[in-house]
C-alpha cells in the first residue's frame, strides 16, 4: 500500500483474486487513497467486509484519479452496497465501474439507480450476474434512462417479462452502444423485445444475445429489425436453438441480405446434429447478397459436404466477407464441397482468414489446399490445427506454400 501511495508512474493495478484479508483491504483503500497517478484499479474477486467496504468507499470519495474500478465480486450487498453507492454520489471522474458478481439482487438496484440519477461521468457499468430479476427490471430501466451509458453487461440475470422495461429504455438511449444480454432466458418474445430496441436506438452497434433459447420466431423478429437498424455492427447469437426449424436459418439468411450495417455475426453452437439439413444453404443466399458482412462464425454448427458447396457459392458471390470461421463443423474430403471451397479461394479477393480447425480433413486434402495457398489473392491466414494431418511432408509443404498466409497445423 505504501509503495503504491508512493509511486509516480503506476497508471494500472491488478489485485483481482488476491485473498486479501480485511487488512489487506483496508491498507490497499489507504494506499490507492493517496496515489496521484493510478487511473485503473481491479480489486474483484476479494472479499470486503464492512470495513473493506468502508475503507474503499472514502478512497471513491477522496481519490480523483482513478476513473476505472473493478469491484467485481467482492460481496457488495445492503450495507456494503450502500456506502459504495454514498461514495459514488461523490465522485466525479469514475467513468467505467465493474459490480458484476455482486448478488445485490433487486434491492441492489433500486439503490443503484437512485444513487447514481445525478451521475455526469459514468458511461460504462458491468451488472452481470448480480441476480436482478423481473421484479427490479423497472429500476434498472430507470438506470438506462437517466444516465448517459455506452456500454452495459446485463449477462446472466432473470429479467422475464421486464425485458420489455429495459429494451424500451435502451431504445430511448442516445448514448448507448454496447448491451450484453447473454443468458437472460429470454426465449423468441425477449428477443421480440429487444429487437424494438434494435430498431429505435441509433446508436446501438453491439448486442450480444447468446445462450437465450432463441428459435425461428426469434430469427423472424431479427430479420425484420436488423435491416431497419442504421448502427448495428456486430452481434452475437451464439449458442441459441435455431436448428429446430430449417426455416430459422432462411430468416437469419435474409437478415444478412438485407442489412447495410451488420459486419459481424456470431452463430457458434447452433446446430450440433450431423446431417445435412440445408440451413447453411439458406444462410448462404444471403451471403450472396450481402454487402457489409465482414466476419461469420459458424463454429460448432455441423457443416454437412452439399451445404459447405452451398456455402462456397455464397462466398464467391460475396464481395465484403474477411473472416470465416469453420472450426469443428464436421468438414472432411467428401463429394467435393472442401475442394469447392478451396476453388473459391483460389479467386476471392476480400477472405483473409479461415479457420478449419479440429474437422476431418485428411493428408490427402494437402493438393487442394496447396493450390489454393499458391493462387490466392487475400489469404493471409489459415487454421487447420487439430485437424487428421498424419504426416510431417503434409505441415511442411502446407506452410510453406505461400509466403503471404501463415498456416496453423500439426501432425496429430
């Protein structure tokens, strides 16, 4: 504490996880207290007890520099809590506050949201897993409003119906630009809600709704907002359940179409079944269209051999895509869809990555991709780690036939 007090150069301090005791976290709220030059401290994961929690909530108070705090998971509830939030009102030049982890629960954020109304500073406020649930979403809305945030994480809370609440406030925003909604169990009506969001909010460029249970109506809703948006850049529907329906897919296809502003999309872990079903062909229709789609991820989303054919088709179309994620997707020498892709390669002047990772792509698929590496325009990277490589000639010719692509392999 001392030696921190004393320092002229430190800007960045991580004691996250730490075991302090009591005093350790009572000396380091002394110690950051009188730094002068310390601007972003991460104490989460330690746990404070009421004098921990009044220790640092003097340094909120006293200390003018430190403008980002980590508090994460420190056991902030009721009394704690509440001096933090007396501090905060205080303060003047914290800007980012990290309080996930905290189970303060609905309480919790009523506190919050009336503590921090009159806040000028603060644009960045992670709340994942402080079990706020339907009953507190009013207040947490409120907290949306009335503060000029850009970026919040609301993963893993239970807002049920009040969802709507807090989709409507981040609609009003005109500050807001990064929500992560993952793992809030809002099934296709939540994802309904939100889309009102994403249509009315013109600054929203980030949304993250993995892990939802979000199925075909949700990818309905989707399609019909994210072309109406004019700042949604990236978003992450990983881990949802839209393999139920093949018509998911067309809707999640039509989408990508449509949208003049989508660059980045995220499907992981959205259909583990091996067959082919045909709802990569569907998605692929829209890469054809699409002009702004920059990055696709579709790992772990089983890629039978006529849809990565019909996936090729839809990247030789494609004029805008750079990135393409394929690892675990089941991708093997069968019927010529690698050897397509790898076609596609040879001309496609914009892929610069391409990850095949951990798929069944064998030494004698080693020709195919040689003549791709050799003729290609834009590669400049490829994965193909983990993959059923047995022979060291097979790494060796792949790495070394093209001095502008790095190529990731080993023999297994």
């Amino acid at each position: 504490a001392d030696a921190i007090a004393a320092n002229t150069s430190l800007r960045h301090v991580n004691v996250s996880n730490a075991w302090l005791s009591t005093d350790g976290v009572v000396s380091l709220a002394l110690g950051f207290r009188k730094s002068t030059t310390v601007k972003h401290v991460q104490i989460g994961r330690n746990k404070f007890d009421q004098a921990g929690a009044e220790a640092w909530a003097l340094t909120i108070k006293e200390n003018t520099m430190i403008d980002q705090l980590d508090l994460s998971s420190t056991q902030l509830k009721t009394e704690r809590l509440a001096v933090i939030i007396e501090a905060l009102k205080i303060n003047s030049v914290i800007w980012d506050l990290n309080l996930s982890g905290n189970e303060f629960g609905d309480a919790g954020i009523k506190s919050l949201a009336a503590g921090l109304k009159d806040s000028k500073v603060l644009r960045r406020i992670l709340l994942a897993g402080t079990q706020i649930t339907e009953a507190g979403a009013g207040d947490l809305a409120i907290l949306l409003s009335i503060v000029s945030l850009e970026e919040v994480n609301l993963k893993d809370l239970d807002l049920g119906q009040g969802i709507t609440l807090v989709a409507n406030a981040i609609g009003r925003s005109s500050s807001i630009r990064d929500v992560n909604l993952a793992r809030n169990k809002l099934g296709d009506t939540g994802v309904g809600a939100v889309c009102e969001a994403i249509r009315e909010c013109k600054t929203l460029a980030d949304l993250n709704l993995s892990e939802n249970g979000a199925g075909m109506r949700a990818a309905e809703f989707l399609a019909e907002a994210v072309p109406q948006s004019t700042s949604i850049r990236n978003l992450d529907l990983s881990w949802n359940m839209f393999s139920k329906e093949t018509l998911a897919f067309e809707h999640l296809g039509t989408m990508i179409a449509w949208s003049s502003t989508l660059q980045h999309l995220n499907l992981t872990g959205n259909r583990m079944q091996e067959k082919d079903t045909g709802m990569l062909r569907m998605l692929s229709e829209g890469l054809k269209v699409s002009k702004s789609l920059e990055s696709l991820l579709l790992k772990l989303t089983y890629c039978g051999d006529d849809e990565l054919k019909s996936l090729a088709v839809g990247i030789a179309a494609n004029r805008s895509l750079r990135f393409l994620d394929l690892t675990s997707t089941g991708v093997g020498f069968e019927d010529g869809g690698l050897e397509q892709l790898c076609a596609v390669l040879k001309e496609n002047t914009t892929l610069e990555t391409v990850l095949l990772a951990c798929n069944p792509i064998e030494d004698r698929c080693v020709k195919i991709f040689l003549e791709a590496l050799q003729q290609s325009p834009a590669l400049t990277h490829l994965d193909l780690e983990g993959c059923q490589l047995a022979k060291g000639e097979s790494v060796y010719l792949l790495q070394n036939a093209s001095a502008h692509c790095y190529v990731a392999a080993s023999v297994i």
